[in-house]
C-alpha cells in the first residue's frame, strides 16, 4: 500500500470522499431510510451486521471507484470486517482505488457556550495503532458549533487541533470537522470567528503536519477558500449538513477547490429492496451528480 500515492490522490484527485461512517446513535435512522426497519434485527450485532451489509453494497456497486471516489470514512467496526474476505480498508484501496479513513470521536458532549465538543476519546492511541496496522490513511471527528459564540468556538477547535496532533504522530492525516449547524440564525457571523480561529491554529502548524478540513457549506461562496489554499491543508471537504443532495450540490458547486464528503446525501434513495440493477443505477447517477459538483470549482 503506498501512501504517497494515497497522499497524491487525496491532495489532487478529481472526486469525492464518501462517508460511510454511520456509529451507533446514527445507524437506526440509517437503516430506516434505507428500508430496513428496527423489527428486523434484535440487538446491535445484528443492528451493525445490517449497516455493513448496507455499506458493502455501496463499496462493491461497479460505480464506486477511485475514478470519481477520492476516499471513504468507515466507522470502527467497518474497519474491523471484511467485505468478500478482505480487510476493508484493503478492499478499498486494492480493489477500488479508494483511499480509506477512520472515524474516531465518540460523540458529543452536552451544549455549553453555544457548542458541543467531542467526548474524551479513550483508548485513542491503540484505535491509531490499530488503524495504521489496517492500512487507513486518516481519520475523522465531528464537533458542533450551535451559536456564533467566540469563547466555544475556540474551544471547539483547539480541541480538534490538540487530538489532530495526537492523530499526526501516528502517522495518520486528521479531518478535522467543527461543523456549524446549518439552522442557527447567526450562521454567517459563525463561520467568520471559525475561520479566523481555524487559521490562526493552522498557522501554528510546523511544516511537516498537514491536515484535511471537514466544514459545512458557508453561507458566503468561497469562503473558506484562503483554507483550500493554506499549505498545512491537504483538502477542504465539505459535509451535507441537512441539505437536500440537490441543494449540497449546488451549494458546493460555488466553491472553488472544495469536494464533497456526503453521507446522508450520498445514500439518498437508495434501499435494501431494490434489486442489483437499480441499486447500482441509483448509486451511479447519485455518484455522477456529487462528483460533478466536487469537480465544478
């Protein structure tokens, strides 16, 4: 597995990263709209079995691939599995040129000065060790920005850049996502204390850390386009946040260097009852349009 050319793909490759990284609190709602309902598995083994036959659908439809696909994000137990007999992440590198990333927060902790931080992630350093033992090229986790309040915001990111260091000296790319709820009122006065905040640790960085950014789309086209350009970044992403995929799409389209990485949005309209054909038809056009918009700019 060469990482330079993982790097090499995740810095400049035309496409998207996919997120794949349903976790426990989010996997019945995933299932739901898949069309697998809460009656049809007893306990979370048979829960998490269902979500990875689900996912392994998506990885092994002929439209997954390294041609429009830059990467995915798996949940633990994802990587833990193997689809066909193969590590997961293997399979996706080997098999379909797909540069594989790790979710690793634990959730979030209640709402105070208008955020919600991540949960203290125990065990963190043998999940990395685990994680590059497995081949996984990055990792992702999520934090929540509810209000335009500075004093959380900071906390928020310099929360992020503290385990982001901890994830660099495993040798693994951190995604760093201080997601702004997408609702608030203030949103825009949000993302402008963000990226003055993000920047200003970014600049901190010393020249052998680089790291991905995860952010909502902005209120403001091109906002965040000093970020794509920073030199300690290797790729902004951008995540649905509530959209509609037609109106992530368009969001996205309008802002130059920023790719997708979609998760209810990539498997919007999909269902376990479908057969081969029109999954795999479904699957594609969805895949056709997300990559058009990661590629517009």
């Amino acid at each position: 597995m060469s990482i330079k050319s993982q790097a090499d793909q995740v810095r400049s490759g035309n496409g998207f990263i996919a997120a794949l990284d349903q976790s426990g609190g989010s996997t019945p709602k995933a299932l739901r709209l898949y069309g697998v309902e809460e009656s049809e598995y007893s306990n979370d083994d048979e829960m998490f079995g269902k979500i990875h036959e689900m996912r392994s659908r998506i990885v092994k439809s002929p439209a997954f691939t390294g041609d429009k696909i830059v990467g995915a994000i798996l949940f633990e137990k994802t990587m833990d599995a193997e689809i066909d007999g193969i590590p997961a992440a293997t399979y996706l590198w080997e098999k379909r040129s797909v540069v594989p990333f790790l979710k690793v927060d634990k959730g979030l902790t209640d709402e105070a000065d208008g955020v919600r931080l991540m949960k203290p992630i125990d065990g963190l350093d043998a999940t990395l060790e685990r994680a590059v033992a497995k081949g996984i090229f990055g990792t992702k986790m999520r934090s929540v920005i509810d209000a335009a309040n500075p004093t959380g915001i900071a906390a928020i990111v310099e929360q992020q850049f503290e385990v982001g260091k901890q994830i660099l000296s495993h040798g693994l790319i951190p995604i760093i996502e201080p997601e702004v709820t997408i609702t608030i009122a203030d949103k825009d006065e949000a993302e402008q204390i963000l990226l003055a905040v993000i920047t200003k640790q970014l600049d901190a960085l010393s020249d052998d850390q680089n790291v991905m950014l995860k952010l909502s789309l902005p209120t403001v086209a091109n906002r965040y386009k000093s970020l794509v350009d920073h030199p300690r970044v290797m790729r902004v992403v951008a995540l649905s946040g509530g959209y509609s995929r037609d109106e992530a799409n368009t969001l996205l389209a309008q802002n130059t260097g920023v790719i997708a990485s979609f998760s209810r949005a990539l498997t919007e309209g999909l269902s376990a009852q479908q057969s081969d054909n029109d999954f795999d038809t479904t699957l594609a056009s969805t895949i056709d349009s997300i990559y058009a918009a990661s590629v517009a700019g």
